[in-house]
C-alpha cells in the first residue's frame, strides 16, 4: 500500500521544482509530470521526457484561486462561477493569457488552461512550491500526464517509474487517481463557453451552474491537451467494438492471442483469450480504465477488443479517451 508523503518529501519536491526539475505527482484525474511553469527550461524537460510536440498546449495547476490574475488576464463571471462549482477538481478553463506566461505553455497561443487539482498530495505540494524562496515568490505547476506522449495515461506512480524512470528527478505516491481520466476542459476565453475535452464534469453540469449551453468546438477553438485525434494509446492493437459485435469479431480473429475488455462475464470455452471483466458503473469504470488497459497491453496479445460502453452522455469522456485509443487502427 503506498504510504501518504511525508511534509519532507513534499518540501523536497517543491525544492526540485524551484531549482528546475522535475516531479511526478498524484491528481485526481492522472498522475502529471510538473515543473515551474514560469520557467521556459524546465518546461523543456516536461516535452524532452514525454516525447511531445513543442506546439502542444501544457495546463498549469494552481495551489489556490487567488494565483489565477497571475496567469490569466481577463477572468470573466463565467469562471468564477465554474471554479465555485467545481475547484478543487477535474475541470480545466481556458482563458486569455496574461503578459508573461511562457509560449511553451500555451503552444504560442494567447490562451492558458488552468485548473486546481482535488488531491490532498497535488495541493500540498503546489501550495508549497507557492510560498516565497530567496526574494521570488512561485506560483503555478505545468502538469501534463507523466507518460509517453500519446499513451496510456498513469494512475498509479508505479505506472509512471516503469514508463519515465530516471526522466523523472521525484516521485510522489499518492496512491491510485480517483477520477482516473483527465480533467473536462472548457474554453471560457471566446465570449461563451465550449466544450474543448470532455471528463466527468459533464456539459449538463456545466450548463446548470452558468444557465447558459455548453457550445461545441469550431474551427478556431484553441488546442489543448489530449484533443489529437489518436492518444491515450496502448502498444497493442485497440478495437472498440460494439457488445452486439463483439462475439463476430472473437470469432473473425480467432487463432489470434487477444485480451477483452468487457463489462460482461467471458463466454464460456475461449480460448487463448484474456478477458477482463470491467466494472458496470461509471465511476468505477472511469477509475480502473487505465490500468486496465495497462494490464491488458502488457500480456503481448495480438490485439485489444473494448466493448463500447453505453452512448449516454455522461459516458462521453470515457468514450472519447477509448476512441481516441483506437483511432491509430
């Protein structure tokens, strides 16, 4: 069972962030791989380890709201009512930059995602790296997931030593993510608000808090993270098939080694098939998702069958994360 951080192992990896390095550490979404976000070369070290592209837009976690001016220069009423409702936790804003934010950590856009985290470890460790050393005061963290750019996003920080190793200078265990896929991302910095990734925090719930509907995204949205159209990939081959498909495509693939993923018990007599029953509920689905693929990728199967979960809108985010799996095949 991993242990809470100690206040030194948390004062510890506030030093390497001040001093530019690097620290894996616990979300309630996925693990992130963080550095001082106002620091052009650490931020480097973020792309050097993932394998990511220059370009792509970082999310900066914050310790409290008060930082937000810092990062932000125009903070309408719209996110001030979202981060009521829900900060701490899974939910990113996209507002318009304030003077001096890195290009590296908004992609050379004149927007930066923004969010506070809803872990105990997460908060301790930015609210630390926060307070004053030697004259500078500290404030925000760029966080994207620790692992390989494009990948299975890490839930456990064992997942993130077997992934990054010695790319990474600290580890933070703090256990399994609770939530266990990424934050919901709304741009608030066009004059309404649009749904640019979805996450547990759904549209409805959304729309409820600002009385007005969450809008879909157009041409000019900015980017952000984990909106290619091919990511959070296993090595293996992903098939997301359809419960009513699933027995034809068992039977066109047989003689293949294959893993399944289902929220059903396996048939009886497969053979050279590992199956791997998934939890019915959202929550708990959405909270073994990534290990479960983890697990399933690491077995060297020909190829991984996931049976499609419900098309209900408050599976959306699940259902992108597996799409975007699957779209490489």
């Amino acid at each position: 069972m991993p242990s809470t951080p100690t206040p030194s192992e948390i004062a510890r990896a506030a030093a390497i962030l001040r001093a530019g390095g690097l620290v894996a550490f616990p979300t309630e979404t996925v693990y992130g791989l963080g550095a001082d976000a106002s620091n052009p070369a650490a931020v480097a070290k973020i792309f050097a380890a993932k394998g990511r592209p220059q370009d792509h837009p970082l999310i900066v976690h914050l310790g409290n709201i008060d930082l937000l001016p810092l990062w932000a220069a125009e903070i309408p009423a719209a996110a001030h009512k979202l981060a009521a409702a829900f900060w701490p936790g899974p939910l990113t804003l996209i507002l318009k930059r304030a003077a001096g934010v890195p290009d590296c950590v908004t992609g050379g856009q004149d927007t930066v995602g923004l969010r506070i985290p809803g872990h105990p470890v997460a908060l301790e460790l930015l609210q630390a790296f926060a307070g004053a050393e030697g004259g500078r005061s500290f404030s925000g963290v760029a966080a994207p997931s620790a692992n390989r750019f494009g990948r299975i996003s890490p839930t456990t920080a064992g997942h993130v030593r077997a992934e990054l190793g010695p790319a990474v200078d600290a580890v933070l265990d703090g256990g399994e993510c609770a939530v266990g896929i990424e934050s919901t991302i709304v741009d608030l910095s066009r004059g309404r608000a649009v749904l640019l990734r979805p996450g547990q925090i759904t549209p409805a719930q959304i729309a409820a808090v600002l009385g007005l509907e969450v809008q879909q995204p157009d041409a000019a949205a900015p980017r952000v993270s984990g909106a290619l159209a091919s990511h959070y990939a296993p090595r293996t081959r992903l098939y997301l098939v359809p419960a009513a498909e699933l027995p034809a495509q068992l039977a066109r693939l047989r003689g293949k080694k294959l893993a399944v993923l289902a929220r059903a018990e396996a048939p009886s007599g497969l053979k050279d098939i590992s199956w791997q029953e998934a939890p019915r509920a959202l929550a708990a689905y959405a909270h073994e998702l990534y290990a479960s693929l983890r697990r399933l990728d690491d077995l060297g199967c020909d190829a991984i069958l996931v049976e499609a979960p419900p098309a209900a809108p408050e599976w959306q985010g699940v259902n992108d994360r597996l799409m975007r799996a699957a779209s490489n095949y």
